[in-house]
C-alpha cells in the first residue's frame, strides 16, 4: 500500500488581511517541512497574491491551487427588526 499524502485545501495567506499572517516564503518553507507536494490558497476577497505565492512554491516544486472565498450580499441595506 503507498503512503497517503495530505494537501490543505483551504489555505488563507497574508493577502488575506486580518485572516493570517503567513507569507509566500513561509508557505513554502512550511510545505518543504511538511512533505506536501501541492497546497491550496484561498485568500478571502482577492487574488493580489496569486502571481507571487505561484512562482514562490512552483521554484520550490509545489504545486499552487489558487482559488478565492468571495462574500456575496444582496447589496440592500439590512433592515432592523
């Protein structure tokens, strides 16, 4: 039997404000020390990082999943009860 390997599948960055605090490099080191071949960014309510955190963990041969949690409202005021 081979060996399971784990991949976070909802990582917030520090592009994420107020979220985390963990950078592109610190991705990447984290990932080296932890054996994971790939990792998924998912900032809230942008992409600004995307490009950087990319090619960050692609040099290191990580694989970047990049997605993004976006808040959606109907765009009315909230009335009060």
């Amino acid at each position: 039997m081979t060996e399971s390997t784990f991949i976070h599948l909802a990582v917030r960055s520090s592009y994420s404000l107020l979220e985390s605090m963990i950078t592109p490099k610190g991705l990447k080191a984290w990932c080296a020390e932890q054996g994971m071949p790939a990792i998924a960014i998912t900032d809230r309510n942008n992409l600004f990082g995307a490009l950087e955190i990319s090619l960050t963990l692609t040099d290191a041969g990580i694989q970047p999943i990049m997605a993004c949690c976006f808040d959606v409202t109907d765009g009315l005021p909230k009335s009060e009860p």
